[in-house]
C-alpha cells in the first residue's frame, strides 16, 4: 500500500516566534521514524516552520492555498509563495474549509490539480457527516467526493495524491471511528481509485486517518491494511502525543 505518513494540521493554533522551535521539538520527538513526518501550518508560520525543519526529517506542509498562479485574490496563497518557502505537502478540501470557507468539490479539483502541477504534495480530505452517516450513505457521498476530486488528473499524478478519511463527526469531538469502520472506508476508497484508474494506482495512494486519531488509538489504527497514516489534529500540538503516533506508524 502507499507509504506511511503521520502529517499534524495545526489548524489556527501556534505563533510564529513558536513555530521554530516547536518543528525542532517534534523533529527531536520522532527522530528514527519509520515514516514520514509532516507539520502542516498556518500560512504566517511556514517559513520559521521550514527554518526549523533543517536538516531534519521533518517535511512542512501548508493548510490551503489557491488555485490561480497569481491575481487580485486578496488574502489568498498560491503555490509558488509556498513553494517558495519550502514547502512540500498541502492539506486541500478539508472539512472546515468546505463548512467555513465554502469550498466545493469543484475548488477542490482545481487546487488538487494546482498542487499537482507545480509538484506540491496535495493531502485531499474527504469524510461524511454524522448525519450522513446514519443515512447509510457515507460511500455515496465519498465517492463523489473522490471522484470530482480527480476530475482531469493522469494515473501517474493520482498516485502521487494523499487521501485523508476524516469523518466529520470525529473531528475535535472527542469521538473516533472505530478501527473497523475506519477500515471499512478506507477500503472503500481504495476501491473506488481501482475503479477510477487500475490496481495499482489504488495501491500505490497514501490513505490516511483523520478524526481524533490520538496517541491511545493510534497503533490499533494503523494496524488496518488500507490505512496508512494519519491527518492528526489536537494531538499534533503536543510533541510527546504526536511522537507516540509516529511510532506506532510501522
């Protein structure tokens, strides 16, 4: 299956004269990591995250940016500010975005294919509500989700994408899916990028978990065959939390 990766998204959280020195608490945290470790940030603090990424394992990721190379899109980042800063992954279409910032499937597609053009490592988020849920129609909604996602991108591209499942009620809520369900989508998606492209594009992509993965359920999480990391929120501020789960990320 695709290659563990254990990426934080700090979310609105962390100043900048914090960022250095926190990178280097975690790069110290998971040093003989089996994986690959990412700190996803805000925006004001990609370059001391970068700076303090040196030399290290760690790799930095930012948590949008936008679709067009340059214009009058005032507040907005495009990828060349990020790649020039260093950067390596971005997080796109995660929840709050789409709940808060009113992202759309197609938007999605657009920075998917932006990231991928400019050799941005995208980490696309995808995930049902609780309400969907209990409708029974999570697959559905995924499928969608996927599938717009991918609109217009090559097999060879696809495999380069990292899918994170964060069901929407397991995130920040304290409530996690249960290793099984976890399992069950992210099986599920692994199967709709089979059908989309071939077997071993499907194989080839990072699946993550996301939704209150935490160090006390993290190992029995990844020990599930189509889960290959995790998109890892409130425990990812805390180096000794976040460290325990790239551990159990063998």
């Amino acid at each position: 299956m695709g290659k563990y990766i254990i990426a934080g998204n700090w979310k609105m959280n962390k100043l900048p004269s914090e960022t250095c020195a926190y990178v280097k608490e975690v790069a110290a945290a998971t040093a003989g990591a089996q994986c690959e470790v990412v700190c996803c940030t805000p925006f004001t603090n990609l370059a001391e995250a970068v700076k303090g990424a040196q030399g290290t394992h760690v790799s930095i990721g930012a948590e949008n940016l936008h679709f067009e190379d340059k214009g009058a899109y005032t507040g907005e980042v495009s990828a060349d500010m990020l790649l020039d800063l260093g950067v390596k992954y971005v997080i796109i279409g995660h929840s709050e975005r789409r709940q808060y910032f009113a992202e759309t499937d197609e938007t999605v597609n657009l920075k998917v294919r932006k990231a991928l053009e400019k050799g941005l490592i995208p980490i696309l988020c995808v995930g049902e509500s609780l309400e969907q849920r209990e409708a029974g129609i999570t697959m559905d909604l995924i499928t969608i989700q996927i599938k717009k996602a991918f609109a217009g991108i090559s097999a060879d591209d696809a495999a380069k994408v990292v899918i994170a499942y964060e069901p929407i009620w397991a995130i920040g809520t304290g409530k996690t899916a249960t290793a099984e369900q976890a399992e069950e989508v992210c099986g599920a998606i692994r199967g709709v990028l089979a059908g989309l492209y071939d077997e071993s594009t499907a194989k080839a992509v990072t699946i993550q978990y996301g939704g209150s993965m935490n160090a006390g359920n993290a190992a029995e999480l990844l020990t599930k065959p189509n889960i290959d990391g995790g998109l890892i929120g409130g425990a990812s501020l805390k180096s000794a939390d976040f460290a325990k789960i790239v551990e159990a990320a063998k």
